[in-house]
C-alpha cells in the first residue's frame, strides 16, 4: 500500500500541492491562492472551469488517456484525471472540498485561471523533470474530432447506408480507443466467393502528434490495432483491407470535400488522388488478387492466405485462439 505525503512545491508566488501516491495537484488551494491575490474581475471559479466548454469537449480526451471507459461527465464517481474530497464538518465549520486533478488536467486548470501562470507553472514542470513536452496541451482547443466524425456518420446513413461508422471505437480491451472506425462489408472483387471486410481508421491529430516521441507511440499503436482488426476480419471467415486517414489540425476542409465522399463511395478516383495529395492516409493491410499486397507493418497473414487458397473456413477456435 502506497503512503500517502503531500509536497509543498513553490512556482513563482504560489504554494503547489502535490501528492507523492499518484502525482496529482491541489487545484482548489492554486485557485484559493489566486483569487486572493488577484480579485474582483480577475476572480476566477472552479464550477465555471468544469462547465466550460473547452473542458467538456477536452476532459474525455484525458479521461480516455487513462484507459477509461466508463466516463460520464454527469457522475462524478467515473473521473479518474479529477479527485474530489469532500470537505468534513469540524467545530470551528466545515472544511473546504479537496479537488486534486491529473498533470494535464491540472495544465487545462491553470490555462482557464491565466495564460501567464500557466506558462509559469508548465515551465517549472519541465525544468524539474515532473513532466516533458509530450505533456503539453495546446492553448487553443482544436480536438473537435466528434464534429468531424458525426459529419462522417450522418453522411454516410444517406449515402451508404450499408456501412457502420462506430465513434471512440474501443480495441485490444480498450486499451486503445480509435476516433472513428468505418467498416463496409462487401463480396470480393478479387476471390471469386469470398467476401471482404474493409477498415477505415480515423484519426483527428493535435500538434503534439508531430514530436519523435509521440510519432513512435503512434507507429506502435498502429501496428497493435492494425493485427487487432485483421484478427477480427479472419474470425468473421472476410479478407482483411485496413488503412488510416489520419487529420492534423486544419485540414478539417480537406476532409470534407475528399475524404468523406471518398469513404462513402461519391466521386471516389477523383477525391482518392486529392485526399492523398492532402491528408495522411496509408493503406495498412489489403490483399490485391496477386502475390504482392500490402502489409504496411509486416504482420504474419497465414491465416488469410489459407483463407485465400483453400476455401476453408477459419474455425472458432482460431477466433478464441486470438484472444478477440
């Protein structure tokens, strides 16, 4: 059993709390210091800051950073990047509630109080090696990834109604949850009989996903997710054809106008060669009638190709055998 120790650390004219058992700062005692301090129109309150609308929309984000899948904004008891302690009643009044968040929740806090403090107090993290860049959240919200995914979702119930978008689509146990993931059933164009299953990711990427570090657990993830829906294509007895269409920030109109009639089948030479003139797309997994075929991350595909050459079917114990 962990021991619990609060450290003091002093960050400019602040006094930070942090617990030694899971790293996780006082946010109401910064925001007690801070109103002190800096009153009248520079007040700022914590129920304000839970209700914003940058927080709603980054808050299941982190959540998510955290393997959680149960979060509900509504139910306290599903946070995991937020902690609060109710305050107990004592002789001399009640004692206030303790609210202790995450790192980068704790970052997101210190943006809404000021840009200047968290400037300050993200400096400090660095310096002392409590965190490094990766940790960074951007000043600006820009993960509107819901957005650009129900524009997806609704476009296709028009269009293509056959095809199933899932959001937030959770793999490997949930250890991983994708943005979106379009999967289109179809007979095979190229194996007469057999039919195939094609996986789209999508991926909405903020600007720390260009740093090495975050690139390389990206390759990583991509590689586990991408032998996860190959898996699950073998189970189902479908020829596998995955590929990731990943969106940096401000190329949502890119993704508009070529990616989504793409994915949907409208205009799809045309907007094929302008999507991948203009966005991060690479076809992962997808086997072409020949011998040659893509297989971006090298991944053992023998149960396909018996599933290929010899029409028998792959049983259920090669489903449970792969764990899916």
């Amino acid at each position: 059993m962990k021991t619990t120790k609060i450290m003091k650390r002093q960050m400019g004219e602040y006094e930070v709390l942090q617990r030694t058992s899971d790293s996780y700062f006082r946010a109401d005692d910064l925001l007690r210091q801070w109103n002190l301090s800096h009153g009248g129109k520079n007040r700022r309150d914590m129920d304000r800051f839970f209700k914003s609308p940058k927080t709603k929309v980054l808050w299941p984000t982190l959540e998510s950073d955290n393997f959680n899948i149960d979060f509900d904004y509504r139910h306290k008891n599903t946070w995991t990047v937020v902690e609060i302690n109710k305050g107990e009643n004592t002789r001399y009044g009640r004692n206030p509630d303790e609210i202790w968040m995450s790192t980068k929740m704790f970052l997101l806090f210190c943006k809404y109080i000021n840009i200047n403090l968290y400037s300050e107090i993200y400096n400090y993290l660095i310096e002392n090696g409590i965190i490094d860049g990766s940790n960074k959240i951007e000043v600006v919200c820009c993960r509107d990834e819901f957005r650009l995914c129900d524009v997806l979702k609704k476009a296709n119930e028009v269009s293509f109604p056959e095809q199933n978008v899932y959001l937030q689509y959770p793999c490997l146990g949930s250890k991983y949850r994708l943005d979106a993931l379009v999967e289109d059933k179809h007979d095979s164009i190229f194996f007469d009989g057999k039919e195939s299953i094609r996986y789209t990711i999508i991926e909405y990427d903020e600007s720390q996903h260009d740093t090495p570090k975050i690139k390389s657990h990206d390759v990583n993830r991509e590689k586990e997710v991408t032998e996860y829906l190959y898996k699950l294509a073998i189970a189902q007895n479908r020829i596998p054809e995955i590929s990731i269409l990943r969106v940096k920030k401000g190329e949502e109109g890119y993704f508009y106008a070529y990616a989504i009639p793409y994915i949907i089948y409208i205009n799809t030479s045309d907007c094929f060669d302008k999507m991948i003139e203009t966005l991060d797309y690479r076809v992962l997994l997808d086997f072409e009638g020949c011998e040659e075929y893509v297989n971006y991350f090298g991944i053992d595909t023998s149960d396909c190709e018996k599933l290929i050459n010899s029409g028998v079917e792959i049983t259920r114990e090669v489903f449970e055998e792969h764990g899916i």
